[in-house]
C-alpha cells in the first residue's frame, strides 16, 4: 500500500509539472515540423499561386528581360564558372565631369571591373539581344507579349561569335558572390547537361525561383502569427517576377521575410538563447546584409527580444555583425567588387557638396524619404492594393494578436519605423553621389519601386502585439 501511495503521489506530481518543457527545449528542426503542421493550408497556397507566376514569367518573358542583364548575367556566370574571385582592375580611360556644362563624356567609366574569359555567348550575350527593364513595368496580367522570347533565345544562341572564348572586362561582382549562388546552381547544372545558353539560363532562372520559395514557406512555417500576411507579400508578381530571372531581388526579398519571421519568434520566446544560437544568428544576419548593403538597419530588430537576448547578448551581436560586415564588404569592394559606373569629377563633386552642405544635404534626402516614397508608392496600383489588403487585416485582426502594455507596443513601432526610415534614408546616399547631378532641384535619380519591397516584411511587426486592456493577463507563446 505504501508503494502504492507514493507511486500515486509521483504520478499526481509529474500531472501538475508545465507540459511546455518539451517545447521550450525544442530544437530548430522540431520547430519547423510544428510550423508545417500548424500552417501546411497557408504554405500550400503560397506555394500554388508563386509557383504559377513563376513558371508563366520564366516561359513567356525572355531570358535577358530584367533590370541590369549586363550585371546579373556575368555574374551568375562567374560564380557558376569559379571567376567570382578574378582582381578587379581598373579601366584605361575614364569619363570626366566638367562641372561648369554638367557634360558627361560617353566613354568607359571610371572604376574596377573584373576580367572573365569564358564563352562569347554568355559574356557577349548580356549585350547582345538582352533587354534592360525596368521591373514595374513588366505586366504580370498580360504574359502574352513576350517581349520576343523567340528573338532573344535565337540571338544568345547563336551569337556571330559561336563558342569562341574569350576575355572581356565585364560588371559583374557588383553584389557579394552569396547573392548569385541559386542562380550558379542553376547554370551549373545547364553547363553539366551541355545545354545551350537559352536553357542554361532559364535552368539558373528556375533554380532562383526554387530558393525563393523555400525561403518564404520556410518564414511561413517559423512565424508563430500573421501567417497570412507573410504569404501575401510572398505572393506579390514583382518579387516572383525577379526570383524568376537571374536578379538578386527575389532572394533579399524572402530572406528579409524569413529573417523577420525569426525576430518575431525570438520576440515570443522565453528561453534564452545559448551562445552557439546567438553566432547562428550573426552569420544569417551578414548574410543578409551581403545580398545588399544599405538594409543593414534590420540588424536592429532583434533587440526587440525581451527574453531571448540578454543585454550583453544584444551588444555583441550588433557589434558583431557590423564589424564582419563591414570588413568584409571593404575587402570585397577593393580587391574583388565592381564599382558602379560613375563620372569622374562628379562623385568627388556631389561628394564635397555634401561636405560643405551638410544641413542642406540631409535635408534634400528627406525629402526625398518622404516625398519621393510618397510618389512611387501612389503610382504602383500593386503595391497600393496590397497595403489596404494589409490595412484591413490588421483592423480585423485584432483578436489574433498579443495584448502586451502600450509602452511594449510603442517599442516595437518605434524601432521598426526607425529601421524603414534608416533604410531609406541609406537609399538615397548612393544615388545622391553617384547618379544626380547638380541642379536646383530636391530630386535624387535612379530610385526604382522594386528598392521598397524587402521593407514591406516590416509590416507584419503591426500584427504581432496589441495594446493590453482591462485585466487580461500578459499571453506569451513558449518556445
């Protein structure tokens, strides 16, 4: 009897111990099989309507109809054929600005380029045949004009030059080598197969689109709420429309999404991070800021995490990842990058300007943060329905989200509208530099819509936490 009483005392103990243990010490992998579980409807029709985009863009617009085919193709090239790591060099001429006529000699441009040798076909093709695009001005809704799918497979093909190799200077290199690596899968395996160049690069083209949707069904899968805003924004024609050619857009796109979906699980977790899943953390967070610098804003979002990080956690992290970044970016861009095309005379003119102006320089970027924003965001009838598509979800969602206090909520609003204006505003420097040249007006050049989607996963921050009312106790999810 005795044994009896203290098996039955065990076993009312072990009753009441918290069943959530298991999952507070799940590992990543255990985490996402939960995710599927939990959200295999909403994966499941994200992956039929991108997949569908996808495959009508990769077979009814022409391979080298994008922005930039001159950049992208070599360097998908490169990476596919071991070059990514060939020394820049710098041109023999150089195009000077003359600030007095604001005439700019058409010559080579100032700056390094890389030499790749290889065939003409591939190198000489990104020129021949290729059409430079602006991206918003491809019409997902008529996928019959083709732009000469046909002509332009004909052209790569069979280019005067046949398979004859050769070395040419090329503008690859511009992004980090990591950005390029579906497409070189893709092409590499084109290659492989002795493909002919239209199909090599329509392989690289499926396999961009490939990486871009795991990526998003793995940020599906990992974020604990707003599930369906994730899969909305992954379904947008724009950025299917660039995971389907040989751009790096698609890809920033989806790993800002899933990188944001693990803040927002880092935000509702209770458990601290160990030190090994705090580097894990680092090295995924570079690797976003690789794919494109002026995001490096976003580091900041996980110091939203409450219990996930300690404050010595949160320092050595962002540290951390500027640090590497920032060295490693130096490093690439002196030996390895490509340097945007720019006039020699007007970089250091805009350059000492902005010096000597600094009031009014900062002031010309805000403007443009907030007007310039203001214009392409109005005239793009996407982008503009899916922000009242995500307006009326988060009006009539209020029931889903986290009842937290108001000064937890303001924290989290705050630093995420600090990091869209931050992004912008690093936006703007570039072309500020590079690309404007001097007049009277506030305006900058080069802006393009397709520069503002990686900052619309921002916008699932608005579903995560509602201010708490009445006596209802803090929720919080434990994983």
């Amino acid at each position: 009897m005795e044994a009896t009483n203290g098996d039955s005392e065990k076993t009312m103990q072990s009753a009441q111990r918290p069943r959530h243990t298991d999952k507070v010490s799940s590992p990543f992998s255990e985490l996402i099989v939960k995710g599927l579980r939990e959200s295999w409807k909403m994966m499941a029709l994200f992956l039929i309507i991108s997949m569908v985009e996808g495959i009508a863009f990769i077979t009814t617009t022409a391979p080298l109809t994008m922005a930039d085919p001159n950049m992208h193709l070599p360097s998908a090239y490169a990476l596919a054929t071991g070059q990514s790591f060939n020394i820049t060099r710098a041109p023999e001429s150089h195009r000077q600005y003359d600030p007095r006529t604001s005439e700019v000699p058409s010559s080579m441009p100032v700056g390094g380029r890389q030499l790749l040798t290889g065939e003409a076909r591939y190198l000489q093709g990104s020129v021949n045949g290729a059409k430079n695009a602006l991206v918003e001005s491809i019409n997902p809704f008529d996928l019959t004009r083709n732009d000469e799918y046909a002509t332009q497979c004909d052209r790569l093909n069979n280019l005067a030059e046949g398979e004859r190799i050769i070395t040419t200077p090329t503008r690859s290199n511009q992004y980090m080598f990591f950005a390029y690596i579906p497409q070189a899968i893709g092409m590499k395996f084109g290659f492989l197969t002795h493909a002919n160049p239209s199909t090599c690069i329509n392989y690289a083209r499926a396999s961009n689109l490939v990486c871009y949707l795991l990526l998003f069904l793995l940020a599906i899968a990992v974020i604990p709420t707003a599930k369906g805003v994730i899969a909305l924004l992954g379904m947008l024609p724009l950025p299917v429309f660039c995971s389907s050619t040989l751009m790096t857009d698609g890809t920033l796109f989806a790993a800002v999404a899933l990188f944001i979906a693990v803040c927002v699980r880092l935000m509702q977790r209770e458990r601290r991070l160990n030190n090994w899943q705090v580097a894990a953390l680092t090295v995924g967070t570079c690797l976003i800021c690789f794919l494109k610098y002026v995001y490096i804003p976003i580091i900041l979002l996980p110091w939203l995490a409450r219990k996930a990080l300690s404050g010595k956690q949160k320092v050595w992290y962002t540290a951390s990842t500027v640090l590497v970044v920032g060295v490693t970016v130096l490093c690439w861009q002196k030996f390895f990058g490509y340097n945007p095309e720019r006039v020699e005379g007007l970089y250091a003119y805009n350059f000492n300007a902005a010096l000597h102006n600094p009031f009014g320089t900062t002031f010309r970027i805000l403007a443009n943060v907030f007007l310039t924003t203001f214009n392409m965001v109005q005239s793009n009838p996407t982008l503009i329905v899916c922000l009242i598509l995500l307006l009326i979800a988060w009006m009539f969602g209020q029931d889903a989200r986290i009842a937290v206090p108001r000064r937890t909520t303001m924290q989290v609003y705050t630093l995420a509208g600090f990091i869209v204006f931050a992004t912008l505003f690093l936006m703007y420097i570039p072309f500020l530099l590079t690309w404007t040249l001097p007049s009277e007006s506030l305006r900058l050049d080069g802006l393009q819509v397709r520069y503002y989607y990686p900052i619309l996963p921002l916008l699932v921050i608005p579903f995560i936490y509602r201010y708490k009312t009445g006596t209802k106790d803090f929720v919080t999810v434990h994983q």
